[in-house]
C-alpha cells in the first residue's frame, strides 16, 4: 500500500498522527507531515487505513493497486468509468435522495 497526504487541505485535525504515529507527524502549528516516503508496511497498513479514513478532509490518499489485485479506479482498467457515473437518470439504481 502507498498512501499520499495534501498538506495543503489539512485542517490539522490531528486524527493521522494519532492512529499511525509512525507515519504522520504533527508541525508546530498542529498541521500533518508524511513521514517516510508514503510505502505503507503491510502490519501497519490497518492503522494507516484507519488514519485515512478518519480524516475529516480527505487530506490522505491511497495510491496504487488495491490489496485485492484489482485495479484501482484511477489506474485505467479496461472497464468504462462512465457506465457507473451516477446520474439523476439513474438515481433509483444508487439510492439519491434530495
């Protein structure tokens, strides 16, 4: 697993750095730093996932293949993206509620 972190949209809400110290580290003025080079080590990668996620601002991201050997999205698979936009047209497939 690879991860990425945009240091300009943290808020510096301080959740990374708490669940995956060994990889996030808080500047004096409480906004996230990467750690190391973004290669996540496999026993870490539950605590790394969890940094990511808790992110209130979606400041961390993962790059790269999936775990399960799946493309990612964004890596260019065979299949056609916009088949699973979703639409208004097809808002009763995915639940869109107003």
């Amino acid at each position: 697993m690879r991860i990425r972190l945009d240091r300009t949209v943290c808020d510096g809400f301080g959740a990374c750095a708490k669940h995956a110290p060994d990889y996030f580290s808080l500047d004096d003025w409480g906004y996230a730093s990467l750690e190391g080079n973004g290669e996540v080590a496999e026993g870490d990668r539950d605590d790394v996932l969890r940094a990511l996620l808790d992110c209130p601002v979606h400041a961390i991201t993962e790059w790269g293949e999936h775990h399960d050997g799946e493309p990612h999205p964004r890596s260019g698979g065979a299949e056609d993206a916009a088949e699973h936009l979703k639409t208004e047209a097809n808002e009763a497939e995915w639940g869109f509620t107003r």
